[in-house]
C-alpha cells in the first residue's frame, strides 16, 4: 500500500501487551500443542507396533517394523501435512484466516481419533488404516503452520511479535514432552494390571493383548486439548490486515479491532479507502514478487528444508542412538511395555533437558537478539555440536562415556529450537505481503516438511551399520557417518540463512513495503 498505515494498523503495532494476545497465544498454541503430539507420537510406538504386529513365533528377537512399513508409518503423516501446508496457505489468503482455521482443528482431531481406532488385528489391515488416516491427519496438522503464524503475526504489536509467535510454536515443546509423559503413563498403567515377562523369557507373554490398546490410547490422548480450544478458535474475529488490505473492508477492521482492543479507533477517510482497494495486485508468479522477495522465498524455504532434515533425523535416530549409548537395553531383554516406557523416559529427558529450554530461550530472547542473528548462531551451534558428537562417536558410545554423549546430543537440539526450528516459522509470517503472508508461509513450511521426509525416510537407511544392517535395511554409511552428513546440512542452513532480512521491531507493512513509497527491495540483514 502506497502512502500511509491505516489507523487500525497503527492501533495494533502500539497497542500494549494485554488479554487477547495471551488468549491468542494459547488458542493457536494448542493447535501446535497436538501438532507436536501427533507428529512426534510415532516415534514412541513404531517399536511397539513391530512386536504386535511383525514378532515371528520362531525368532529370538522381537519384530520390528519393516523398512517399507517402518518408512510410511514415520513419513505419511509428514507427506500429508506438506501438501497441508501448501493448500491451507494458498485458501488462507483466497478465504480468510479465520474461516478455514477452525476446519484444520476439526480435521486434526478426527483423524487422530481415527488413528487409534484402525481397524483389523493383523498387520495389513491396521497399518493400511493407520497409515491413511495420519495421511490426512497430516493434512489438517499443515494447515495450522501458515494459519496460525499468520493470524498471530496480524494480532501482535510490533514491539513483541516475535515472542508471541515464538511462543505459539514453543506449544511444540510441551506437546513433544506431553507424548512422553502419556506414554509412561499408560504402559505403567498396564504395567501394573498386565505383568509380562520379559521376550527372552517367554516371547507370547512379554506382548500380551493389552499393548494394541496401550498404542491406540497414546495415539488419541492429544486431541483432549485441542477439542477444548474448538470453541474460542472459532470466536477470534478475522485479522484487521486480512479484512482491511485483502477484502478491503476497512470499517470492518476498524469495528472488529475497537473490540478486541477496548479502544476507539478513527476509521479512514473515503479517499484512503479507496486508496487500500486500488493498492499492488501483483503476485505469486510475477516477476515484481521475484524482484521484491524471491531471494527471501528462496532464504526462508531453503534454510526452513535444510533445519527439517536435521531436525527430524534427530528425532528419528533417538531410539536408536539411545541404544547404542546403553540407555535403552536389548530389545529381548525386555517386554513390550517396559520397552515402550524406557524409549519415553529416554525421549522425555532430551525434552526437559534440550526440547523445552531451546523453545523459551527464544520467547524470552527473539525480541531482544533479533531473529537473523537467533538463526544465525542456532545453525552455527548445531553444526559445532553435532560435530563433537560425530568425530569421538565411537569413544563416545563406550561404557563409561556416554554423559558427555548426551550432553552433547542434547546441545544440539537446544540449538535447534533455540535457534532455526523457531526463527524459520517466524521469519515467513513477517516479510511478506498480506495477500501472500499465508501461501508463502505454506510454501516455506511445506519446504520444511520436505526436508523432514527426507530426514524420516532417507536417514533411516543411511544410518544403517556399514556391515550389519538391521533386519530389511541395506547397509549404510553408519551413524557416524549420518552425523557428519547432518552438520553439513547445518552448515549449509548458516549460509542461505545470511540472505534473510531482520524483521525485529518494524511493522509488517514497513517491512513486506506496503505502506511506503520506496520501490526497493528488503535487504538482508547482513
């Protein structure tokens, strides 16, 4: 928009830090909160569902999933959600924020719930089901990535913006630790009432009937809070932006706005309306987009697919990186359950530790250091860290050494959310226009995803022992191997990530330049 912010826009960047804000925060953070729970779940039960459904009568190991399996059970969802992602984006900007919001929720619970309750005791039937449903669970779960960071970025003032979307992405955090908990909780729960021996001892006894319900339970637990925001998603009014730049109802804005902010708020002249309907129409494919911001589409899904590839390989070699280090024992000496809580308490350390921590540090910090330089150092401290951990792997994974192995490990993720895995969900809902905000957030995220399939699929094998793979995998470059390969991929996202502007502090239209008259470009920030 050429000239100057409408008066509704100024209210929202100067207004103080209040009730809605808080009220948005945990209303768009229990969408993420289930995100989180419902991506990440899987992790804890791929185990367990390779001993329900793959144990052969006749083996001394417990089954595991399959590498086909194991790969669609891991990458469906994330599939899903990529295409979510893109979708959801596209409609957020065609239809509103605020009209295709409440539908992901329902999506997301209705899936979920369908997940638990896939169909058939054999392993065909219930891993076909399993593996449609968290299909368009993913679904739902991408359209919360550009909805939410939108809607929030266009309620914020734009003195702490940044903390309030980072703190609706920090809901991951506690949705990470919340499928642990529940998992810990439930196979205690059985546990107690089941005893089972442990697979060495009897094989069919160390199963028993009860864990197809302990992995059915853990995989609906998340949608409990999610359904309880239902109703205050759907009262949010739409975001003044959207309502005044897109659909060019200004006095709409300026009533919905007087509302949640308590104030009067002087509406425009006749004119300056007008001059908001007849504002840039270019778009998506023009050569002005690509003038204007291609190189920040380019920075924001290039260094968001880079951080998901390491991010979600890490998430995904935990068990196995656990047992390597002796904190998980052999599958054999354990029943099904024992194994199930041991992963979780393993997982929900990391969490406590790594996890949770990274996510605040950067609430508290974002508004302070800035989101190019949080980016910055997380990428360069994840590559430092992952190769401390890769260059001693071996001495490392020795009796007697493995503290300084999780300490390290651990690093890594802190890094990571204190750092790319929350500035790359920022960054996009800031500096682009408002009719593209969206679709270009769903572009970037489904860049992530694509990098999280990549991680989820590709280094599952790569990890493989060199020599001795695990039971249907080919050999790979081994862990040590992976690892190198991953601060490399960090290394890169510190590169594209100097093509990123800052955004701290300015107002969305200042910076995506639509209250200005200056036709340049946002420089990057270094």
């Amino acid at each position: 928009m050429a000239g100057e912010q409408l008066n509704v826009l100024k209210a929202l960047d100067g207004a103080k830090t209040q009730w809605y804000h808080f009220t948005a925060i945990v209303i768009a953070g229990m969408g993420f909160f289930t995100n989180a729970y419902d991506l990440f779940c899987v992790s804890l039960i791929t185990r367990l569902l390779g001993r329900i459904y793959y144990t052969d009568p006749g083996s001394n190991e417990p089954g595991n999933l399959p590498a086909n399996v194991s790969a669609a059970v891991n990458g469906v969802a994330l599939c899903g959600t990529l295409v979510g992602q893109l979708f959801f984006g596209w409609l957020g900007d065609k239809l509103g924020r605020k009209r295709v919001y409440g539908f992901t929720l329902i999506l997301m619970v209705l899936c979920s719930i369908a997940s638990g309750l896939s169909f058939g005791h054999g392993a065909k039937g219930v891993i076909g089901t399993l593996c449609f449903f968290r299909f368009w669970l993913g679904f739902g779960v991408g359209g919360d990535y550009p909805l939410s960071a939108t809607i929030m970025s266009e309620y914020a003032n734009k003195k702490s913006r940044g903390t309030f979307i980072a703190a609706v992405f920090a809901m991951q955090g506690f949705g990470i630790l919340f499928g642990t908990i529940v998992s810990i909780v439930v196979s205690a729960a059985f546990r107690n009432m089941f005893p089972a021996p442990p697979f060495y001892i009897n094989a069919a006894e160390s199963i028993g009937p009860e864990a197809d319900y302990a992995w059915r339970i853990i995989v609906m637990f998340g949608t409990i809070p999610a359904m309880l925001t239902y109703y205050w998603r759907m009262k949010m009014p739409e975001t003044a932006r959207y309502t005044a730049l897109i659909a060019h109802d200004t006095r709409q804005a300026t009533t919905d706005m007087s509302k949640v902010l308590n104030k009067d708020i002087t509406e425009e002249e006749e004119q300056v309306r007008l001059q908001v309907a007849s504002d840039d129409t270019w778009g998506l494919f023009s050569r002005e987009f690509i003038r204007r911001h291609g190189l920040h589409l380019l920075a924001t899904t290039s260094t968001w697919f880079l951080l998901d590839v390491a991010f979600y390989s890490q998430n995904l070699l935990q068990e196995a990186i656990f047992t390597n280090v002796g904190w998980i024992p052999p599958a054999r000496a354990m029943s099904a359950l024992q194994e199930l809580s041991n992963i979780a308490r393993a997982q929900a350390l990391i969490a406590l530790c790594g996890t949770v921590p990274g996510y605040w540090f950067t609430v508290a910090f974002i508004d302070i250091i800035g989101r190019f330089w949080i980016q910055l150092m997380g990428f360069a401290m994840m590559t430092i860290f992952m190769l401390a951990v890769a260059v001693p792997y071996d001495y490392l994974v020795k009796p007697g050494h493995h503290t300084w192995f999780i300490v390290l490990y651990g690093l890594t993720f802190f890094f990571a959310n204190f750092g790319p895995n929350s500035t790359t969900f920022i960054v996009p809902a800031e500096i682009f226009p408002a009719r593209l905000r969206s679709t270009c957030h769903g572009i970037s995220a489904a860049a992530g995803k694509a990098g999280s399939i990549v991680g989820a699929f590709g280094f599952l094998y790569a990890s493989q022992d060199q020599k001795k793979a695990e039971k249907g995998y080919s050999t790979g470059i081994g862990m040590r191997n992976t690892l190198f390969l991953l601060s490399g991929t960090n290394f890169l996202g510190l590169l594209f990530s100097l093509l990123l502007p800052e955004s701290k502090g300015r107002s969305l239209e200042e910076i995506s330049k639509e209250s200005v008259n200056d036709e340049d470009t946002i420089a990057p920030a270094v």
